[in-house]
C-alpha cells in the first residue's frame, strides 16, 4: 500500500470528470486497488456480521445482486472457512447464511485495510471535508444520516 494518494494522470477527461459519480468511482477504484480481499466479499461477510442468518435470496437482495452471483461469492467464502450455510429448519428449500470467527476476523482486518486505504485516498481532505463528503454522499443515495456513523 503506498502512502501517497493517487495523483491525477497526464490526462484529464475533463468531460467525465465534472460529472461526480465518475470522480466516485474512481476514488472507489483507487481504494480498491490498494486491497488484497474482494469487496464483494468484505460486503457479504460485513452484512452477516450485522446479521443473525439470512437467506441468500436476503443476501442478493441487500448486495443488488443475482442470486447466481451470490451462490458463486458463498461457495468461495464457505471453501474458504469464513462463511456457514446451513438448511434453513423451516423451508428446506433455502439455505440460512452465517459468518464464522475466522470470517469476522478477516471482515475485521479488511476494514482496517480500508480505513487506511481511504485515509491515503483522502489525505487532501480536513477531516471535517471528510465527513462532509460523506454525509452528502450518504444524502444524495437518499439515506436519512441520522444515527449513521460517519467517520472522519
């Protein structure tokens, strides 16, 4: 990881970059490319951390994703030891979803990665431009930013 943010190329599309989501995901791409995990991952074990089970069907709901693609991102974690799927007792037609220790333990470090990641990305910003870049962002999708955590 390095600890210089990433500087803007020898070439700027000024017409992509008056538009802010592209600006977005670039930062998101640039905070991306410092990781070693997939954050389609890190966002399935987040969200069962935040869980007690839930259904894939639940899990593909909340990530916006097909539900293929979800079967794919489980087998991987559950290879991996990080995630649990069990048949659901009420419906076994459906499985229940859980992370294991070692699962939180990786979704753990992964933040912390990011954090870093995103401090390196940001260094330009106070920190209170920091939270106000993502209170804004958190209003412009529409979240009520009352009671989130905003970090800075």
């Amino acid at each position: 990881m390095t600890d210089e943010p990433s500087a803007a190329g020898a070439f700027h599309p000024a017409g992509l970059l008056r538009y802010p989501t592209y600006v977005f995901g670039k930062l998101h791409k640039a905070v991306h490319a410092q990781l070693a995990t997939p954050l389609r991952e890190h966002w399935v074990l987040t969200h069962l951390a935040e869980r007690a089970e839930i259904s894939q069907q639940e899990m593909a709901n909340a990530m916006e994703i097909d539900r293929s693609e979800v079967v794919r991102l489980i087998d991987s974690l559950e290879k991996a030891g990080l995630v649990t799927r069990t048949r659901d007792p009420e419906d076994r037609r459906k499985y229940r979803l859980a992370i294991t220790a070692a699962g939180d333990r990786l979704r753990a470090d992964t933040d912390a990665k990011i954090l870093e990641a995103t401090d390196v990305q940001l260094a330009r910003l106070t920190p209170a431009e920091r939270e106000t870049l993502h209170r804004l962002s958190l209003k412009a999708l529409g979240y009520d930013t009352e009671g989130l955590p905003v970090s800075s």
